[in-house]
C-alpha cells in the first residue's frame, strides 16, 4: 500500500454563479480557514459550513460575515439555504 502524506484542501463555492476556489493548507485547524475567507469573501457576505468546531472562529472576523450552519446529523443540504 502507498503511503502518502495527507493534503487538506479548503474550497469556497459562490452560489449563483458556482464559481468553486480552492486552497491547498498547511493545517486543519480553526486558524486556517479565517485569513482565506476574509482574503476573498465580502463584508456581508453569508457563509454556510458544517458544524465542525474550526468554523467557530469565523464569527470572530470582525469583518461582519453572516454565519449560518449545516448539521448533517440531521439534513445534508439545509432547505432553507
């Protein structure tokens, strides 16, 4: 079997348009996604992740993102999204 070193991608979607960018990071981490999403994404701008706990930190840009969740456990697309 090949063993290979992991690589975490971090991508983006814009609805609408479904133009997709992607990142190759260093980390999994709640460090990581911040300085992409506030690299790319407009004050404004709503962003819909999953609940793992590295999204938390994007209610802390101060740039003033509206964060909305998905919890797979009980949907895997969120209706209201």
């Amino acid at each position: 079997m090949l063993m290979r070193k992991q690589v975490w991608v971090f991508g983006m979607i814009e609805r609408g348009t479904s133009k997709v960018i992607m990142f190759r990071v260093p980390e999994q981490d709640r460090t990581t996604p911040i300085p992409i999403i506030h690299n790319n994404d407009l004050p404004g701008t709503t962003i819909v992740t999953d609940e793992w706990a590295a999204y938390g930190g994007i209610q802390e840009v101060q740039a003033g993102y509206n964060h909305r969740f998905v919890n797979h456990k009980t949907v895997f697309v969120d209706p209201r999204n």
